[in-house]
C-alpha cells in the first residue's frame, strides 16, 4: 500500500502504478477544485459550445451586453 501525499492514509497500489499520488477522496476533492473554473458556452452566434476558462471570453460572448 502507498500513502497519500495529501492526508497520509493508505491507497491502492493500481492508483499508486497508474501514476497518481493521492487517495480516492483527496483526489475527487482536487478534481471538484478544478472543475470549479470550467464554464461551457456557445463563442459565436449558432456555434458550438466550447470550454471557456477565460472570464473575458465569456463577457465577449453576449452581444446583447450594456455596458
């Protein structure tokens, strides 16, 4: 068993083999983290929706803004 770099409780040697370094519970709350700055939206008028991490993307893409 290898330990968690982040709490220090053991974890399975196939997540340690596959190369990742924390438990199941630290690393959905990493995963939580980082999905807090994702937004999807349409970048153009009947265009796709992309992931938009920019803020300033994401204001350019309402042409009906006032500013």
């Amino acid at each position: 068993m290898t330990a968690c770099i982040k709490c220090g409780k053991q974890y399975s040697p196939a997540r340690a083999k596959l190369g990742i370094t924390t438990c199941l519970v630290c690393g959905d709350r990493e995963a939580g983290q980082a999905r807090m700055g994702w937004c999807v939206a349409q970048e153009y008028n009947k265009g796709a929706y992309q992931l938009v991490t920019d803020p300033d993307t994401l204001k350019q893409t309402n042409p009906k803004r006032t500013t």
